[in-house]
C-alpha cells in the first residue's frame, strides 16, 4: 500500500539545487529568522495588523494532521499563501523523478484523446450514418467540457488532496474510454467522450498543482517543461497514432489503446504517487457539526470560487444595520494570463485540427497514415522544447534573482515574450499564407509546424509556473481557472476552423490567429510591467478590508454591551426587556 501522506524529516539535506538556489534560500532566512518560508516580493509581511490571538485559536482547534505538514489559512490576507521552505526538500529526488513521470503520462491521456479521433473522422461518421461536420462537434465539445471540468476538479483537490481526486476521476476516465469503445450509437458515443474529457482533465491541473507542491519556484520551470510536453505532444501524436490504426484496424482501438493507458496511469498513481498537497481544507472542519461542515463544504466545493479569483475574493463589512458595502478588486494579471494561454492554444488547435481536411487535398495525399504524418512536426517540436522551455525560464528567473536579489514572479514571463511575439506569429502566417498560395511545398510546411511547436512549449513553463507562485497555497484552483480559459478557446478554435477556412481560406484565417497570438504578448507584457503593482494594491485593499471587519465588530460588540446594561445576577434588566 502507498503511504497516506508525507513526512517531512528536519534532517534533510536540499537536494538538485544549484549553488544560486542554496545561496538564494539561506539570504532568505538569514532575512527572516522567524520564518522558513519561501516567499515572494510582494509578500507584505505586515502580519502584526492581524489578530494573531484569533488565527492562532482557529488553526489549535483546526487542526491538520492529515495533510502533508503544518496548517494554513483557508483564505489568507496577503494573495500568496506562506509555504515552510523545508516542505520542498521532504521528498528525495529519485521520488520527485517518479512522481513527475507519473503527473506528466497522465497529462497526456486526455489531450490524445482530443485529437486521435480526428485522422479516423470518416470512419466514425460511416459507422454512424452521419456527417464529419457532426463528429466534429463531438471534438469541439470535448474541448469545451475540458474547459468546465477544472472549476469543479480544482476546488475538490484543494479540500480532498491532489491523490484521492486523481484516483477517482482516473478509474472513471477508464470506464468512460471503455464505453466509448463500445459505443452503439452516435448518442452513447456523444457521451461517453463528453465525460472522458470531463474527468480526464483533472490530471492536467492536479499534476501542475503537485508540481507546486514539491519543487521551489527556482525549479518549477523545469518540471512543468516535462509535464507540459504530455499536454502538448499528446494532441499533435493522438491523429498520428489514430491515423495509423484506422489504416490497418477499426477505429475502435484507439479507444481500447486509451483505456489500457488510462489503466496503467491509475495503477502508477496508487502504488508510486503519495499525497502532496501542503493543507487540506477539509482539516480545517473538524471539530464541526454535520450541517455546519456540510454548508462550508459547499462552499469550500462551490466551482464559482474558481471565476472569483478572476476577482480578488471581497471582503464585506457593515457600516449600519441596513448598508452593506463591498469592496472589490480584480485579477487583472490572471484574466490577462489566462488570454495569454488561450492564444496559444487557440493556435495550437486550430492547425492540428484541419490538417487532415487542408493539406491531404493540397498535397494530393490519399490515406489517413499519410496525414496523420504531418502531426509529427509539431509533435517533436514539442518534444524538442521539452528539453529546453522549462531550464530557460528557470534560467531567466535566476537571472533576475541575480540582478535584483529577489525573486518576483512576473520575472519568468520575459522567457516566453520574444516566441509569443516573433516565432510563433511568424510560423503561423508563413504556413497558412504558404499552404494558401502552395509555395514552398511539404518542407516549409514541416519547418513551420516544427519551429511553432518548439515556441509553445517555451511558452507555456512560464506561464504555468506563474500561476503557481502568485498564489502558491490554492494553485490547483489557479491552475483550474487557466485551463478553464484555455481549453474554452481552444473549443472555439475547434468548432470554427474549419469553416471559416472554407468560408476565407487557410491565409486570412492564420492572419487572424495571428493577431490573437500579438495580443496574447501585449497580456503577457502588461502582466510583466504591472502585475506586482496590481497584486500589492489588491493586498492592501483586502487587508484594510479585514481589518475594519474586525474593528467593526469589536465596536459593535462594545455598542451592545453598553446598550443592555445587566444587574447584579447577570441578568438584563426589565427596562431592557
């Protein structure tokens, strides 16, 4: 049996660092003798305004003893939650290697399974009696259920543990792969897809979440370039992979193949990946009623929490008995990170989702193997980045370290500024103006395809990882609401590609996914140059919030003290009654 949760040994020693790193966490400490924690800049480290006596009542009678270690407040004051930096070193690096393999290989089974039905189109309309249009649909509304599933799998994470949820929503992957499998008709076939996507994008967010969970910020970028390549190669390999089977076998074995992998996923997941988050919300319950824990569950588990960190989450005070005023600050820097991924992904579907349909007639080629080929270009685009995007943005983040002796989290996004705004744009319109015209011919199609493959995934490390250090306590929810952004325009991305390809042809359509692309890095570089000043101003704003909550109700409390005046028994007397 796997153990339940970890220990974390006082006796460890930090280990895959390198001497910035060490240098970088002992400056840390020296600075803050009182605290072993691995915080930010914008960190406000004005805790003495806050009523330590009551934090501390809550959290002796809320205790946390079934998560990895110490406690955490649900809500904090500041937008990053305070992590113990010893936490990162409780694991040995060959069991980080482990759990990283195993986070990354089920990150790619929903992804494929987005794709790999797409060479094998035809054949899954003839079997049905309708329409590619209609099989299609079902592709595009894969994408979308993707995109609702984080809201709902990001906030049962927080409160359940990364582990449970992922062995739960695993076992259903596989039993939802083999009803599509063996699907009858074109409705159960409607289904059971809807609810593979549903359930297997709980390993996307939970393995970037578990990825927050055990390595620092300086070596985050590295891990998520890992898991980040399942995400990603899987969608460019899933119609290589299906093409070749619907070639030689029915296309009902790409299901069988899903379910088999899905299965050894689950397994790996249940003997090899212990839990790792660092608090529970539901430790913070005990001690509650039945009702009580059932109505702050249902908050805890509501999925609007994931939209509200689009918006700082607001803190209400009363001013009379009647007014209650609000006041409310917004994510600016998640909203503007969030397009800033969606662009990318709105470009990643919208090539990989044609090909078949734009480039076998362009190309005169007849077997779906043959199209199925020129997913490859992507695919080792992205596989070739995987060795680089996530040790570049390490690498800019130690640079910057260096430079200012701090680490701030916007820091890591000037990695991905020059292949949002250079290389991918420029190898979408070249391939889409090159495939309308047919200049160039197979070659520059290729080279394209690759070199747009290989800037997304020095991309996406970086903006993955910046979710997870502006708000490292709640990081599966963060990463819910990115994909939840994502993935909705990426069925956008799937639903409209091919008719508007038909309706103004591959170029002006590749035009267009260019200057979403050219947005996507102004986001990105509004988040740089404003995102910690949004992030301070927010924190005050809630922090001045809170206190004048608690300084309301101590003058109220005194207010009714004063207006029901007791006798000598204790009793309020009768004018008062």
């Amino acid at each position: 049996m796997p153990e339940p949760n970890i220990a974390a040994p006082s006796s460890l020693e930090p280990v895959g660092d390198n001497k910035l790193d060490q240098e970088h966490r002992r400056s840390s400490s020296s600075s803050r003798p009182d605290s072993k924690s691995s915080r930010s800049i914008h960190d406000s480290g004005d805790d003495d305004d806050i009523d330590d006596r009551e934090q501390q009542d809550r959290l002796e009678r809320c205790s946390t003893k079934h998560s990895a270690m110490g406690d955490a407040c649900i809500q904090p004051i500041d937008s990053v939650v305070e992590v113990p930096d010893d936490f990162y070193d409780r694991l040995p690096p060959h069991r980080k290697t482990i759990i990283l393999f195993l986070v990354s290989f089920s990150s790619f089974l929903s992804p494929i399974s987005s794709t790999s039905v797409l060479a094998a189109t035809p054949e899954v309309a003839a079997e049905y009696n309708t329409t590619g249009s209609i099989v299609n649909l079902v592709n595009a509304l894969y994408l979308l259920f993707m995109g609702l599933s984080p809201i709902v799998w990001g906030p049962m994470s927080q409160v359940y543990g990364r582990r449970i949820i992922c062995l739960v929503t695993g076992s259903g992957f596989v039993l939802t792969s083999i009803g599509t499998a063996l699907a009858p008709n074109l409705g159960a076939f409607f289904f059971f897809r809807l609810f593979t996507a549903f359930l297997g994008t709980s390993f996307l967010l939970n393995g970037a979440a578990v990825i927050g969970d055990i390595y620092r910020p300086t070596e985050r970028g590295r891990a998520t370039g890992w898991f980040m390549s399942g995400t990603l190669i899987g969608p460019a390999f899933g119609p290589f992979l299906g093409g070749l089977i619907v070639t030689y076998e029915s296309w009902r074995v790409i299901f069988w193949l899903q379910t088999s992998l899905a299965g050894v996923a689950t397994i790996g997941i249940y003997f090899l990946m212990p839990e790792t988050i660092f608090h529970k919300k539901i430790d913070d319950l005990e001690g509650y009623s039945g009702r009580e824990k059932g109505r702050a569950l249902l908050s805890m588990l509501n999925p609007w929490g994931v939209l509200k960190l689009f918006e700082y989450p607001s803190m209400n005070y009363l001013l009379d008995d009647v007014e209650t005023f609000t006041d409310l600050g917004f994510y600016t820097d998640f909203i503007l990170t969030g397009l800033a991924s969606a662009s990318l992904v709105w470009n990643m579907y919208s090539i990989l989702t044609p090909i078949r349909y734009v480039l076998n007639p362009r190309y005169h080629l007849t077997t779906p193997l043959q199209g199925g080929l020129f997913y490859l270009a992507p695919g080792f685009g992205y596989l070739a980045g995987t060795f680089v995007g996530g040790r570049y943005a390490d690498y800019i983040v130690k640079v910057y370290i260096r430079k200012r002796g701090v680490r701030i989290p916007e820091d890591r996004m000037y990695s991905a500024l020059p292949f949002m705004g250079l290389v991918i744009p420029g190898s979408v319109i070249i391939y889409g103006w090159c495939v309308e015209k047919n200049v160039g011919g197979i070659p520059l199609t290729v080279i394209v395809l690759f070199l747009q493959g290989v800037s997304q995934l020095l991309c996406f490390p970086s903006l993955n990882c910046y979710c997870l250090d502006v708000m490292s306590g709640r990081g599966a929810e963060v990463i819910a609401g990115n994909y939840a952004v994502r993935y909705l325009f990426g069925c956008l991305a799937t639903a409209v590609v091919l008719p508007a390809i038909e309706t103004i042809g591959v170029g002006w359509f590749s035009t267009i996914s260019t200057f979403f692309l050219l947005a996507g890095t102004a986001c990105t570089y509004l988040c740089i140059r404003y995102g910690k000043q949004w992030r301070d101003n927010i924190d005050a704003k809630h922090k001045m919030n809170k206190l004048k909550e608690r300084e309301y109700k101590k003058n109220r409390a005194s207010h009714d003290a004063i207006e029901k005046p007791k006798n000598q028994n204790g009793v309020v007397t009768s004018s008062e009654v």
